[in-house]
C-alpha cells in the first residue's frame, strides 16, 4: 500500500463545545495520510487513477464551511469515513489540531487511523 499525504492544511472553522468557540471561527491544522495503491496512476501517469489530494483539499475545506463539530474527535471521524467511503481511502490516519489553543501549548488535537494498513 502507498500513502498520499496532506500535511498541516489549514481551514477555519467553528468548532468546540465552549459559547466562545461557538462564535468565533478557530483555524485548524489538518494533516492526512491516506493509503491507497498508486501503482496505477504510477504507470498510466492520470490523476483518475489515484486519489486527488486537491480534490480531497477542496471537499474539506467546502464541508468545514457547512458543518459543525464540538469535539476533534468527531471531525476527524468525519474526515476518514470521508475518504474511505468517497474517496476509495483503504486506510487513513487524521490529525486534527488547534494551535495556541491554551496558553503555553502550541498545539492540542487528536490522531486517529481507520481502516486495514495492508491495504
């Protein structure tokens, strides 16, 4: 299995369970690893043989705009049943986090991994 990845893409969205969070768009850094075979597109050299981390980019980024989420945990669920189930992801792991959410941390967030690694 090969990994395509995404690493620290940035999106603003509401997002947590406090009234302030509720109100206020917090930026997140998302970063994605996505198993899938690449052997295809490796030697027909056609992006409909992979998966298109822009295509995967721009249907987070139009969701986070709509949806709303109080926990991390919830979001990146949200984020691997999405590239499983639409994308034709065989694995995933997501990292959701918010930078400078607390004084003294520079990141606090969640890594999840879904699905079979041997693809």
């Amino acid at each position: 299995m090969d990994i395509i990845f995404i690493d620290q893409f940035r999106v603003t969205t509401l997002i947590g369970i406090y009234p302030r969070e509720q109100r206020v768009p917090q930026t997140l850094e998302i970063s994605l690893e996505i198993g899938a075979s690449t052997a295809r597109a490796g030697d027909s050299d056609d992006i409909r043989d992979t998966i298109d981390y822009a295509a995967v980019v721009e249907r987070l980024r139009g969701d986070l705009e709509q949806r709303r989420f109080q926990l991390l945990e919830s979001l990146a669920e949200y984020i691997a049943k999405t590239l499983q189930d639409d994308f034709g992801a065989v694995w995933a792991r997501v990292s959701v986090a918010k930078p400078g959410v607390m004084h003294g941390v520079r990141r606090a967030g969640v890594v999840i991994e879904r699905g079979r690694r041997d693809g």
